[in-house]
C-alpha cells in the first residue's frame, strides 16, 4: 500500500480556518483525515503540509513512527516550529485513521482502549461563539453569569470563562476585583456541582498571574489556566506551588522536550496538550507517558473543528490520565453539517460514549466544506490604555 496524494481543505469558520488533511492511498476508497487548523497562519501550514507530502508521496502510511521521524527530523529542521509541528500534526492523525481503516477498529483500539466507559466534556461561555467568550467585558459580571447559567441549562457539568482581562505588565487592584467579580457571579449562578475553569491567555505577566490565581482560589476552580507566558516555567512553577487551584498549560508547547522541561518544573497540574499541533498521536503518547510519571492530568487543548475533537475523543477512550475534553459547539451553526462523528453524544450529560467505527470515525462532508472557502481570519488584537501591545 503507498500513499499517493495528500491534500488540505479548508473552511472558514469565522474565527478559524479549519485545515482538514486528507491522504489518499492506491488501496480503492482508502482515505485518512486529519486535522491541522492554526489561527492566522492557514496559508503557512497549508505549504507545511504541501513541503512535507514531498517526503510521503509513495510510502507506506501504515509505518506512522517511521513516517514521523521522517517529518520531524529530515531536511534538516526538526518539527518543532508551530507551522510544521501543526501540518506534521494534522498529517499524524489522518495516518492513524488509516491505520485504524486497515485494522477495522477505532483508533483507542490500537492503543488499548477504551479505558473507560465515557468522557466528560466542557464548553466555553457562550459554546464558543466568538462574541460570547472573548468579548464579554470583564466589568459585565452579570453576563458572565446569565452565560454560565445557560452552560449549566445545556446540560454542561463544566465551563470554561475568560474572566482574566489583558492586564499591563503591573496593575492596581482594578482587574483583579473585575476578575473575582465575574467568577463571584458564576459561582453563585451554577452552585458548586459545576466546574468552573478560567483561562488567562497567558495575558498576565507573572507578578500578575500570582495576583489573579490568589483572588480566584478560593472559588474553587476545576483549573485556571495559562496564568503568564508559556515560556515562564519557573513563574508557572511558583503560581502552581503557590494555590490549591490546578494550574493548566501546555496548548502552544509542540514538542515533547518541551514538555519534558514543564513538568520537571512542575508548571502545571494539567498538560493541555493539543493533538493538532503537538506532532499528532505519535508524539501525544509520548507526551502522555512522560505525564503519567509526574501524575500529571491530561485535558487536551481542543477549540478547532469536528477532526480535532474526534482526535481528542480516540486518546481520551484510550489514555488514563484523560479528565476531560474540551468542545466548542455553538462557534458556526452549521458545525454539524461538514462531519458525521463516529462517537455518541448524550445532550443531557454531554457525556461521550466510544467511537465504534474504524479510524477517527469521521465521514468528512467534502461539499459542505466548498461552501466555507478560505477567508482571512477575524483580527483579535490587544493593546492596553496606553496603546501598547498586549497579549490576546
Ligand atoms: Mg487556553
């Protein structure tokens, strides 16, 4: 068997670009799909995945670690750029799908799986519309609630805010109380049989991120997340030392040295490793296995289309330390119509039960796609009062 094409499609998502991989085999009807969507850099991983099919066209896909190394370490430059680690990403999943073709068992099979019975997901206020989520101002912690409450009436057991404002290297005590603010109102609005988790975007800077992740602790978060730059372990390691809270990190690492390096700091409690840039299943087992000797959880980063979170769903059925998946589904009304899942979806638990099909399980709708060409992306841009940049 050989592979004979590899081809991206993408669909605009307002926010995103979905990048979809396709392999195409010289076996009739034998396709893989991946996934390797990256925000405001389509075109580079486009031409990523385009300069890597170079090295593939007429290999045999079913030999994924050879193929991997082949990715990472040949024409000189490893992988490790976010660009290639995405397109090398994207390429791994829709491998694995083949692989999980041939053999005729969903991918959590190939590994062991499943490793229990169903997974739990979150959303994001608002289920991921764009407006909802990055755009309710923090001094509006009446909307944080109505939104948190509508979570809980979806029938989510948990939710994911962005109660932490972009902040100037030192502040006041302004967007702190801001902060403790929205997360009070959440609180009293869902109870303490929801879990809450709030995301800083790694706006603070480290002075900042222990102020926010002191004020916030005592509310109990299921974990609060990216609290400074990704780059700060040892700022990431103090906050981490410094509350009860779990400390969440690790969506923009893209490689397992990287990793290795977070969690021999102790950086985080929760390695939010993303499937679609970290190097695929290959390397995320890696990752998986280095965090399981740390007792370290996993909650991979999953806010990019309906390949993604299906790739989320095949390592969680298949890896322990798994807690929980992350789900967007509320960001385009018509999400539904450009896949068909494999996995089963309770809408009054949003729990999740095992994909039964072969692969990732997904049916890619190629002409639902053709409807959402390319488009450049929203801009998300901070600046602070004084007009300088910020982090988004
Ligand atoms: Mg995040």
């Amino acid at each position: 068997m050989k592979i004979t094409a590899i081809e991206t499609l993408v669909c605009n998502a307002r926010m995103r670009n979905w990048v979809f991989v396709k392999i195409l085999t010289n076996r009739p009807g034998l396709v893989g799909w991946g996934e390797a969507t990256l925000e405001w850099h389509t075109r580079g991983v486009v031409g990523a995945v385009q300069d890597l099919a170079e090295l593939l066209i007429g290999e045999d896909p079913t030999r994924v670690e050879y193929l991997w190394q082949m990715m990472w370490r040949q024409h000189f430059w490893h992988g490790s750029g976010v660009v290639r680690s995405t397109a090398i990403s994207g390429i791994d999943l829709a491998l694995w799908d083949i692989i999980g073709k041939v053999h005729g068992v969903p991918c959590h099979k190939l590994w062991g799986g499943p490793v229990r019975d169903s997974i739990r997901t979150y959303c994001h206020l608002g289920g991921g519309r764009l407006e909802s989520f990055y755009e309710t101002p923090v001094d509006n912690a009446a909307q944080f609630a109505d939104l948190a409450q509508q979570a809980a009436e979806d029938g989510f057991s948990a939710f994911k805010s962005m109660a932490v404002p972009p902040t100037m290297p030192i502040e006041g005590m302004r967007s702190i109380r801001a902060a403790d603010k929205c997360v009070a109102a959440m609180r009293d609005a869902v109870g303490e049989d929801i879990d809450i988790m709030v995301d800083c975007h790694a706006r603070p800077s480290p002075a900042m991120g222990m102020q926010f992740a002191k004020a916030l602790d005592l509310y109990g978060l299921y974990f609060f997340e990216e609290p400074c730059w990704p780059e700060s372990l040892e700022s990431l390691a103090a906050i981490n030392a410094a509350v009860t809270t779990p400390i969440a990190t690790g969506e923009r690492l893209t490689h397992l040295a990287a990793f290795r390096d977070l969690f021999a700091a102790r950086g985080c409690e929760v390695c939010q490793l993303d499937l679609t840039h970290c190097g695929g299943f290959t390397e995320a087992r890696r990752i998986a296995a280095l965090a399981d000797a740390h007792r370290i959880a996993l909650a991979p980063h999953n806010p990019q289309g309906p390949v993604s979170t299906a790739a989320s769903l095949e390592f969680g059925f298949s890896q322990p330390s798994y807690i929980i998946c992350e789900s967007v589904h509320e960001d385009v009304p018509w999400r539904r119509d450009v896949v068909e899942e494999g996995y089963v979806l309770d809408e009054k638990t949003r729990t999740i039960s095992p994909n039964m099909k072969p692969g990732l399980g997904v049916t890619i709708n190629e002409e639902a796609i053709k409807k959402y060409p390319f488009q450049q992306e929203l801009p998300q841009r901070v600046f602070y009062r004084d007009g300088a940049v910020g982090d988004w």
